[in-house]
C-alpha cells in the first residue's frame, strides 16, 4: 500500500498548483539587477556587506516610480549604485528625484537615464528618491 502512494504522490505533485512556484523563480535568469552601496564600493571587490538596498527583474517595472524611501533604506548614507542589464533584451534604468503619490506615481524633479548595460560602483549624486526599469531607449517617465 505504501508503495502505491508514494507512486500516485510523485504523478500528481507536478499537477498541485503553485507547489514549486517559489523556488523555480529562484532559478530563473534575471535581466536586470540594481544595488545602492554605502562607502567603499570598490568595482574589484565590492562586498556585499555594504549593499544596502538590492533589487532584480526579469522585465520592465510595472509601477511609473518606485520609492526608495518605501523601504528601510537610508539614501542619505548611499556612496554609489550598481546597475547591470547585460542580456540579450536590455533595460535601462531611471533615478527620479522623487515620486509623485509614493510607488507607482511618475518620477519627477531631476531624472538621470542610466543607458549603459553595466555600471559598478557609480557615485549616487545624492537626492535620488526613486527608480525604475524600462526597455533599452526608452523614456523615463
């Protein structure tokens, strides 16, 4: 009886939704990734320990302006981001001075289009409030 269960398990377990949901997006290829770093932010030997705030996607970010204040970052303490988008389909990203309306409001004041696919340990010129992904060449908006 024993064995005829666990036969019957191993089918059906592929057919229970969401049963490995989770960890094959783990695996899954990311497109783009973005990290803000307190001081020392060396592109040799960065370590991760002084990331601060570290984000990644497979595809554009569907909100207009993601806060960084939204989160426990403290951007005032931020030295320099890492941005990396060096697939096949590229995205750029987009610092805004501030959101209008939190997340998912348009970023607005000054904005700065990061077009290159890789940037390590680029100085973050303080005052960026939010960000956001959007395709290779496109408007920040």
């Amino acid at each position: 009886m024993k064995m005829h269960l666990s036969t019957l398990t191993i089918f059906l377990l592929p057919l229970s939704p969401g049963v490995f949901t989770a960890s094959l997006d783990i695996l899954r290829p990311k497109s783009w990734d973005l990290r803000l770093f307190l001081p020392g932010c060396n592109p040799n030997t960065t370590s991760f320990d002084l990331s601060v705030f570290h984000a990644q996607g497979v595809s554009a970010t569907a909100a207009g302006c993601n806060s960084f204040d939204a989160g426990s970052v403290n951007v005032s303490a931020v030295d320099s981001f890492s941005w990396k988008s060096p697939g096949v389909t590229r995205y750029d990203l987009c610092l805004y001075e501030r959101c209008t309306d939190g997340d998912g409001g348009n970023g607005t004041g000054r904005v700065r289009a990061v077009r290159d696919g890789w940037e390590v340990c680029v100085p973050y010129e303080g005052g960026w409030r939010g960000w956001g992904v959007v395709g290779a060449d496109q408007d920040c908006l």
